[in-house]
C-alpha cells in the first residue's frame, strides 16, 4: 500500500491505495481510504491515524519526533547587536536612510552601517566584510542582500552627496556638544596608500609619513572637541601643506556647528614658529584665531636668556609640577616644569654620554697601542674607521649637538660640549607653548595643550583598532568615501568611550566589543521539523555593560 495525491478539478486529495493483480494477472490499483483533501491533511486532521500506524510500528508518535536535533553554526551578535543600537540612538539610521534612499533598489543605509560596523569589529576589505557574515548577524540585514558590487555602489553615493552628508552629521552632532563650543583639537596624519597607477586628480602622492619614511599617501584632518567627540574630517592629497589646510577646515567647521570663539590646540607637526607671520594673519569671522602651539626649545637659542631665570628660581628645587609665563615676539610663552621628567631625561643621556665616552676611551687605548707596536687581541682599528663607527653611535643616540666628534681630523678626537649640554639640562623636562590666549592662566593653558594627546590617540584607534590604513581604493572618491566610513567608525568608538567615561567604567571600547562578541545567535532543527532559534544566556558582565553605556539588551525577536 501506499499514498497517493489524486485531483479532481481544482482540488486534491489524498488517498490510500493498494496494489493488486485481477485475474487476468495485470497490474490493477484500488483505493482503501480517502484521509481528506490535501490541505486538511497538512493541518493536522490525519495526525491520528498517523499516529496510530506509527505506534503500530513501534516508532515514535508525531509529537515524539525522530529524536534528532540538528545546530545550525553559531552567529556573533552582541558587538553588531551594541553598535547598531548605538548608531539608530544617535539619529544614523533615519538620516543615511532618507539621504540614499531612492538611489538604489537596494537598502544602502543597511550596507553602509555593515561597512561601518565592520571597521571596529573586525576590519576587512570588501571581500573580507562577505566571508565574515558568514559567522556574524547584523540586526536588520540579511547576509544574502550584501554583494561586492552594492558595497561600492553605497560608496559612490556618499561623495555623490558629500556636502549633504556633511551637514546631516553636523545635524546630529549638534545636540552632542557643548553649544558654547570654545577649543577644538585639529592636527593631521598621513594614510598610507597602495597601488602604482596614477588617476586623474589623484590623492595618492608620495611625502614623508608620519611615522617615517617617504610613501604614496593621502592626507586625514580631524577636528575633535575638547570632550574628544571628533565633528569633522577632511581628506587631502598626499603633498598637501599642513599649514595651508588649517583656514579652510576650521572655516567649514564654523559654518555647521554654532562656534562663538576657536581656540586650536596644535602639535608642532601642523604649525611652527617658522610661521609666525602666516600664524598671525589667520582670522576666524574677522577676529584673530587663538591657538596655543607647542615649540621644540632646542631649536630656537633666543629661548635660552628667557628660560635660564625661571629655571634658577622655580625649577632647580622644585618637588612637582610649576608653571611660568613670559613675553616673547608679542605671545604668550608658557612654560610647565615637570622636575621628575626632567630627572629621567638627564639620567638617562648622562648614562648614554658615558656608555659612548666608555667605548671611544677603548678604542683610543688600541689605536695608542697599535701605533706603539703591539698588536692588541681583535680586529685591527684605524683612525678614520673609528671615527665613522662612533660618530653613528653618537647621532643614534641622539647626542650629535652635545659629543662634537671632529670628522676633519686626520686621528680619532672628539669634545663634550659643555654650553650645549647646560643647555639641555636647562631644557629638560619643560614644555613649551606660544599662545595669543588672554586671560587664561598657564596652568590651564598647559592643560589645553595635554589635551591634544587625546585626538593623537583617535588616531591611533584610526590606524590600529579600526586600520584605516592602507588604502587599497584608487579613485579618489573612493578613498574620501572609505575615510568617511572609518570617521564614522571612529565617532561610534568615541560617543562608546565616553558613555563608559561617564558612568567611571574601567573597561575601554575595544574590551566593552569583546564582552558583547560572546553574544551568540543559535540556531536548532528538532526531529527534523521543527525549528527554533535564540540568544547564549547573557552572564552578569554582559548585563552590566548594557546598563552602563544605557542601551537595550539584544532581543532575538528583533534580530
């Protein structure tokens, strides 16, 4: 016997026949039972007989099942389930949303906040964000609707809308900054870049990076508040003048954010006193920009009669931190002495200056004893060798200004400066600042400057957390559309650290990710029909991360 699906007009039934031989002995069928129409049958309304003929059999009933579960691979999903939480909060979602929408037949926002999320869960290329769906959920999206084609596509509209996007982020950061916004941080770090072809109106140019060396590399602004919350970026070719960005970026940050008064915080890296004149011609809405610029002392000897009697009345016998003000050129010079800096500094290149006088008096002693006739153990030396050999050991050690090593002489010679080693132990554990900002003592105005140690931290979790660099993209609006996509990253990162900061939590972002991460999604297959799907237990850490950073805990019904 068997079951047979027979139709009649537009319905179906189901049927149980049996075969037969009649007795011309050819092949007849005969129905026993009709159990129903087909649809009657789906619904239940035969379970019983099926039942019936399962425990006949001595096999477990329907509701028994086959015993079998089957688990589906396990999904990561808190850290996505955190930052796309984080992200709709502050307004993302809605304002990328109404921005690509009608753009494409696809959700863009979904595949851009994937990019995004990506950078700071697990940095990848194009092809790298696909094979980690694979072990990842993204709440909202399906890893079927993310295609290597429609990642770019999302790309070209963000610089296609650049200037809106722009002023939508501003928009949104608005309500997160202080309305009376008085200092930003500005400074600028190199991106390193691939690829060898040259593109019209190329970023890519090769300059001296950062970190050392001449590379293809493209140029990254931040501004940042003094909270840390960067507001705004801009992307420059690689041969860009630090100098000449400065105007045009803080001008575009004073046309979206309600800026009374600028005071720019800046590394040496991005202003020098070489510039005093373009410095005092800058102007923000017709007023002179303040800022506060960190100077290197040994390179400018007219600081020496100005620092020498600070140093003699508050530095020699001071046990902390002490602060000093003077005239210079029509600016502020501040100076903040840290005795126990400057104790490390001097020990440390009184150590170095004796470790290189210990090894040229050996040399000297086998060079004597070489011209005397004997013929000490070891390789044979000469004069101009040693020479060379030690004045590399001095310039590595950073000490060229300080052990004057003749490289005319026809022997081995060299001197200890004396007035450039005062010097630098007059200089040793000073800071020194040049700043126009009146009325601010120099205590905070050191501070202000501490500050900026922050946004080279931003950096930092740039290059490193969220690996900006290098660069595999070669148009140019690429390169500014994935510098977007990381700034975006970077503004998760720091609106995360702060709500951490906030409740005194102990725990960075990078560590609050890796908490979530252990969020899993499950999947399970019962008896072979049955289906269900649900969340790891979360333990007590997990919780209390949630409740601190003030964001719901991962739902499986809105997964």
């Amino acid at each position: 016997m068997f079951v047979k699906t027979t139709t009649s007009g537009p319905r179906q039934y189901v049927k149980l026949v049996e075969s037969y031989r009649d007795t011309a002995g050819v092949p007849r069928q005969r129905v026993i039972l009709t159990l129903g129409r087909l649809e009657s049958v789906r619904s239940g309304e035969a379970d019983s007989l099926l039942n019936g003929l399962l425990r006949a059999a001595g096999k477990p009933s329907l509701e028994e099942g086959t015993g079998e579960v089957a688990f589906a691979p396990a999904l990561s999903v808190g850290d996505t389930w955190l930052l796309t939480a984080l992200w709709k909060e502050l307004g993302f979602a809605d304002a990328f949303r109404r921005l690509l929408r009608n753009r494409h037949p696809f959700d863009a926002e979904r595949l851009l906040r994937v990019r995004v999320l990506n950078r700071l869960c697990d940095p990848e290329s194009k092809l790298g964000i696909l094979r980690r769906l694979e072990g990842t959920r993204v709440p909202d999206v399906s890893a079927e609707s993310v295609n290597h084609h429609h990642l770019l596509r999302t790309m070209d509209t963000l610089t296609e809308d650049a200037d809106r996007v722009d002023d939508a982020l501003a928009g949104l950061l608005r309500p997160l900054i202080d309305q009376e916004l008085a200092i930003v941080f500005y400074d600028l770090t190199t991106i390193r870049a691939e690829g060898g072809s040259d593109e019209s109106k190329d970023l890519r140019h090769f300059g001296r990076a950062k970190e050392g060396g001449t590379i293809r590399q493209g140029m990254l602004g931040v501004v940042q508040t003094a909270e840390g919350l960067p507001i705004h970026h801009e992307v420059f070719a690689g041969h860009t003048g630090e100098t000449t960005t400065l105007v045009p970026t803080i001008e575009k940050v004073l046309a979206r954010y309600p800026i009374r008064r600028v005071v720019l915080v800046a590394d040496r890296g991005l202003l020098s006193l070489d510039h005093l004149d373009a410095i005092r011609a800058l102007r923000v809405r017709d007023q002179p920009l303040e800022f506060i610029l960190a100077v290197p002392a040994w390179r400018y000897g007219d600081f020496d009669s100005l620092l020498a009697p600070f140093h003699e009345k508050s530095c020699q016998s001071a046990t902390k931190e002490v602060f000093g003000e003077m005239k210079w050129q029509g600016f502020r010079l501040i100076v903040a002495h840290r005795p126990d800096r400057a104790s490390e500094q001097g020990r440390v290149r009184d150590e170095r200056i004796a470790a290189l006088e210990a090894d040229a008096a050996q040399w000297a002693e086998k060079l004597d004893a070489q011209d005397a006739g004997r013929t000490p153990p070891g390789r044979k030396l000469s004069d101009p060798g040693t020479t060379a050999r030690f004045y590399k050991a001095v310039a590595d050690a950073h000490l060229a200004n300080i052990i004057q090593v003749d490289l005319a002489s026809e022997v081995f010679s060299y001197a200890i400066d004396e007035r450039a080693l005062e010097r630098a132990r007059l200089i040793d554990g000073k800071l020194i600042l040049v700043s126009n900002v009146p009325g601010s003592p120099p205590a905070e105005i050191v501070a202000r400057y501490k500050a900026l140690a922050d946004i080279e931290r931003g950096f930092r979790v740039l290059k490193s957390e969220i690996e900006i660099a290098p660069v595999f993209h070669r148009l140019p609006d690429r390169i500014r559309a994935h510098a977007l996509i990381c700034f975006l990253a970077l503004l998760l990162y720091r609106v995360l650290r702060l709500r951490l900061k906030a409740k005194a939590s102990p725990i960075s972002p990078e560590r609050a990710l890796e908490i979530a991460r252990r969020i899993q999604y499950h999947q399970i297959t019962l008896h072979q029909r049955q289906s269900a799907s649900g969340l790891s237990a979360m333990t007590p850490q997990q919780k209390e991360l949630f409740q601190t950073i003030a964001l719901p805990e991962p739902s499986a019904r809105r997964l």
